[in-house]
C-alpha cells in the first residue's frame, strides 16, 4: 500500500512538473526580441538585454526593458520603437523570403528598427536603404502570410530543446 501511494504521488508529481515546463515554454515563445531592450536601440545606440523585472505585454508579445524609463517610454509610443516587418529579417523580406531577424544585428533608419538574419545585412541596408526598404514593403503583405520556418538556435528560450 505504500508502495501504491509513492507511485500515485510520483505522478502527481511528475505530471506537476511538466504543466510548469509548459508554461515556461509559452513564456519564452511570446518573449519578443529575445528578451533585448527594444528602446535601448534608439536610446543607447545598442542592443541591451532587457530585465525581467521591466517587463511588458503588447500584442501578445512580452517587451523587456533595462530601466523603468525605457518601459515607460516603449507605453507611451510602442509603435516608434517595434522593429520592421514584425521582427523578421528586413533583407530577407526584401528578397521576398521570411528569416528570423537577430536583434544582435540590427540597424536604425530614419527612427526605425531594423533587425537582419545575418550580420551582414546591416551594411547591405546601410549602402542603399531606400532600395531595401521600398523591396520589403512591396513583399511584406505576402511574405507576412508565410509560415514561420524552424527557429534558429539563437532564438530558443533556455531550457528550449535544440
């Protein structure tokens, strides 16, 4: 008989700890820019990973932020800091393919964010923005309806299987 309940409570157990790891796992799927400052791009001129404690909910995707002030600047205009093209690679949307955007590759043009899929992408928006992001718009309502392609490594959550 006790040997029953330790079984019974084994699984109980058990069955506890995989509802939590799901839930972490939904966290970390909604945990947008990888957990980067999406201000410090424009305030600090670099990427800055965000803390948990600074954190916000817009559009269905968690925001953190390294300080109070850029969480309540992200409130105030959200739209002024997102990044193009719903994070995804403004090459690649150019090209007219969808590839997830790094936000350790990234780059500002007249007041927006752009991330890119490889480093590279940065100098080829810098030499001719204005080709680049004329391309991507003209391609962004189609390539917006493709499907998300497998994460990359760089984007899984910690604990996220490989």
């Amino acid at each position: 008989m006790r040997q029953l309940i330790s079984l019974i409570l084994a699984g109980m157990i058990a069955v506890a700890s995989l509802g939590t790891i799901g839930g972490a796992q939904a966290a970390d799927d909604r945990l947008a820019l990888k957990g980067y400052d999406p201000v410090a791009y424009f305030t600090e001129s670099h990427a800055m990973v965000g803390d948990p404690q600074f954190q916000y909910e817009w559009d269905g995707a968690i925001y953190r932020f390294a300080s109070a002030r850029h969480l309540a600047l992200f409130k105030a205009e959200p739209d002024r800091y997102l990044p193009q093209y719903n994070n995804w690679c403004a090459a690649s949307v150019a090209k007219g393919e969808k590839v997830y955007g790094n936000p350790e590759w990234w780059l500002v043009v007249d007041g927006r964010l752009y991330l890119f899929g490889k480093p590279i992408g940065a100098g080829l928006m810098s030499n001719d923005p204005a080709t680049m992001k004329e391309a991507a718009d003209k391609n962004w309502p189609r390539v917006s309806k493709i499907p998300a392609p497998p994460r990359p490594d760089y984007m899984r959550g910690a604990g996220e299987p490989r």
